[in-house]
C-alpha cells in the first residue's frame, strides 16, 4: 500500500488501540441505559374505537393515517362502544381508547392504571323521533321533553356504547318510571335500519356529529331531532353534561338544515390510555390529537379541543405538554424517531460525557506509551550485549551476531512518522555498540597475535594499546 496510507493507518490503529477500553465502556454504558430508558416505542398500537360508521371509527382512520407517517401501525379495534372501550383497557386488550364522559362507571383502580390525553370533543345526545310517531301520539311534529318517550319503542343502543346507562339517568331525572319506555339494544345499524321502517319511534345516539349515520338522519325526511329546551338544567345537575347548541342551518346552509337553533345536551369523549403505554406512543397520540381535532366544529370554535377541563381522570404529562406547549425544537427539523430518541437520551448522554471527558485525558498517555514500547523493548536487548560486552563473559563475535540480529529487528519495527526519532535513535545506539565491538575485537586480535621481534617493552606497549582500546567504549559511554 502507498507509504502515505500506510503511516495514516498505524496511526489510527494505535489511536483505536489506545481508546479502545475507554470507548468499550462508554458503549456499554450506552447500551445500559437505552435498555433501562427504552426510548423507542413500539411499532404497533391498538386503538379501540366503536360501532361500524361512528365518528370513533372515523377518527381512529384519522389516528391510523397520522401514526403511519412517523412509522407506527395503529390496529383498530372495533367494540360496542364508550363502556366496552373501558373495559378493553383495564384488560389490557387496547393500548388506547375513546371514552365518552359520564357513559361509563370508573373503578377505584381506574385512576392508577389508566389516564388520559385530554378531552377531544364533545358527543351530543342525539335523540330523533319519527314525526308521525309524535303526531300520532301528540297532534304535533314535535316533542320538547323526555317525559313524552313514555310508550314508545325507543332504542338506546347496545350496552358497550354506555348510552343506556345514560338515558337510564336522564329518563330517572324527569320522572319516567322504569318499564314505561319500552328500550331495545341493537346496534346503529339495524337500529336505523328498524326506524326507518317505523318498527321504532325513536333512536338515540351520543356520537360527535362526524358520525356517518348522525348526518344522515339530519337530513332525512319526516325525522326529527329533539331539543332538549331544559339542556342548561341538565348541565347544572350531571356535571357530565355539557349545554350546546346545534346552530341553525349548519349542516346544510342552502337547504337550511336545521329549521331551528336546536339545544342539546352533550357529554365530553377523552382519549384515555394505559399508564404502561410507552411514553413517545402517548407523544404521538397527544401531538396529533391537536391537529386532528383543534379546529373549529358544529359545537367549539378553533382551538378550543383537546383540553383538560372535564378530564375524569389524571392527565398524562405527555397530554398536557402537547396541549400547553409548542412542538420541540428537535421534532420540527428530524424524523420523530430521532427527536425521540435525542429527548430521552440527552440526560443519560450529558451525565456519560461529564463522566467520560476526564477519563478521556488518559487516551493521550496511552497512545504514547503504546507506540514508545515498540521501540523501548529492543533497548533491554541492547543493554545485555553491552553488559556482556564489558564483562567480557561472551566472545565479540557472538556479541556483533546477537547485535546484527536485533538490528534485524529493529528495523521491521513500524511506528507512526511522529515518533519516527525515537525508532532511529534506536538504530544509531546499535551502530555505537557495534563500533565498541569492533574496536573490542580489534584489540583483542593485536593482543593475542604480537610480533616475533617485538621486545618485551613493545609487547607491553601493545598490551597497554589493546588495554585501553578495550576500556575506551566504556569510557566514552
């Protein structure tokens, strides 16, 4: 490989080698809390919605088509209504539920397992008649009071709407004895389907007005809706109830729909979920809430949904920041996953970077001694052939062997162009201790092998010569 690239990859090799436990730790510490925060939330989320053609069926479409965008599959679960949403939830059957006001009796237990998003609209009572069943009955088109249900054939809907229970208190509240109105349970459909052939006089629904059937009975000739004129009385006596006012040609401004301001009472749906529910889940329900349902309706103005003033329960935290604050900074600018993940890791993640800063100061020490002790080992070598060679325990020849094999070595040696100087101190320490051998066995040779002429005196001056050749390495040292 290029020399270039080569030097570039020991240095990044050293410098991972050197972090390496630092960063094992911090992943590990990373990896400990993503699972104890578990910041991800599930992909999938059942919604217990209603009835076929009920505006909670319609709106949980809406929650279906809004939670696609960000990656979650909402599962629709169909029920009988507010009553059975509830018990869903306390079953465990549904992660979250539409749940109308008043319809449906809470537990004790009910405020520790369960809370709520916020209130997201309001559910009139709708209770149309037949205009012939009135005229029969009363020589009028129209009925202004419970007390004339007295008789009739009424249907109340099934017992999981909580509608029942409802009418139940409202007919109690105005004196109508049990067993006078005859009630039936069916569902929405063959019920509508039994009142338009006249086999009911009566129908009541407590459904906002996107319900399918709800528009299309308000619209239907010779059926009447019936105005509760007492509909500020029932608001002062059930806290449950909420007065409104359907407004006189709002469903159909060219053909005048209705004739009349039309006064109801009506009871507030929230949007309740188990206290296990994962927390961003609870963020997406809560945000979309906002869009889905804060615009202006038959009954509110804009912005007036969702809220909390007739919450029954507890609201959740993730509910009331969506309802009191603006949308984060982070989920404005990234997919919601990351904004997500961002907003409960940034603790963990300051907390691990307070803590891994300090540490990180070790890295440097770490890094030098690494690429050091590369060179630094061969010097314990070195240092035995110089002691050996002082001692004279071993020959100069074995010695310059021993020697030209660690230079051998040393230089195979790599280390990063930045500490180039101490590889190359290295081989000049050699090159002087070989210097010191040869002169060593030079002197040593001229030693051994004097002259024959030579007189004692040239001998020893030989000697001497050899003498301080062999001590003159060690003097220079």
């Amino acid at each position: 490989m290029p020399q270039a690239f080569r030097n570039t990859f020991l240095t990044l090799r050293d410098l991972i080698a050197s972090a390496g436990p630092l960063a094992f730790l911090a992943i590990g510490l990373l990896i400990l809390a993503y699972w104890w925060l578990n910041p991800n939330p599930p992909k999938t989320v059942t919604l217990a919605t209603g009835p076929a053609q009920s505006a909670y069926e319609e709106f949980g479409k809406r929650y279906q088509k809004a939670l696609a965008a960000d990656g979650i599959e909402v599962v629709l679960l169909p029920s009988d209504g507010s009553s059975h949403n509830l018990q869903l939830l306390r079953d465990g059957k549904a992660d979250v539920a539409f749940v109308q006001g008043g319809t449906a009796q809470l537990l004790p237990d009910d405020a520790d397992q369960l809370v709520s998003l916020g209130s997201l609209f309001v559910e009139p009572v709708w209770l149309f008649y037949r205009a012939d069943a009135a005229e029969r009955a009363y020589n009028t088109p129209r009925l202004d009071s419970l007390r004339q249900l007295r008789g009739w054939r009424v249907n109340v809907g099934s017992e999981g709407s909580g509608v029942p229970k409802l009418m139940e208190t409202l007919l109690e509240a105005n004196k109508v004895e049990p067993g006078t109105v005859r009630m039936s349970r069916l569902e929405q459909t063959p019920a509508t389907v039994d009142f338009l052939a006249g086999k009911l006089d009566a129908l009541v629904f407590a459904s906002a007005p996107e319900s399918l059937m709800v528009q299309m009975l308000l619209q239907t000739p010779g059926v009447q809706l019936l105005d509760f004129a007492q509909h500020e009385a029932y608001a002062r006596r059930f806290p449950f109830l909420t007065p409104v006012t359907l407004p006189r040609g709002v469903v159909d401004l060219a053909s005048n729909v209705p004739t009349r301001d039309v006064r109801l009472v009506a009871s507030t749906t929230s949007l309740l979920a188990r206290d296990g529910t994962h927390p961003a889940l609870l963020t997406l329900f809560a945000q979309n809430a906002q869009k889905l349902h804060g615009g202006s309706g038959w009954f509110n103005r804009a912005r007036e949904f969702p809220n909390s003033r007739a919450s029954e329960l507890p609201i959740a935290k993730e509910g009331d920041r969506a309802m009191n604050e603006p949308v984060p900074m982070l989920q404005r600018y990234l997919p919601f996953w990351i904004a997500n993940l961002i907003d409960r890791m940034w603790l963990v993640m300051g907390i691990l970077l307070a803590v891994m800063l300090p540490l990180s100061r070790v890295v440097p020490p770490l890094y030098q001694f690494r690429v050091r002790s590369r060179v630094f080992r061969w010097y314990g070598r070195l240092r035995e052939i110089e002691n050996d060679m002082e001692t004279g325990r071993t020959d100069p020849a074995d010695l310059l062997t021993a020697l030209d094999a660690l230079e051998t070595q040393a230089e195979k040696v790599s280390v990063p162009l930045s500490y180039a100087d101490e590889l190359y101190a290295l081989r000049s320490n050699i090159h002087l201790i070989r210097k010191k051998l040869l002169r060593l066995q030079a002197g040593g040779s001229a030693a051994q092998a004097p002259t024959p002429d030579a007189t004692p005196g040239a001998a020893n001056a030989a000697l001497a010569a050899g003498t301080a050749a062999a001590s003159s390495p060690t003097q220079s040292r």
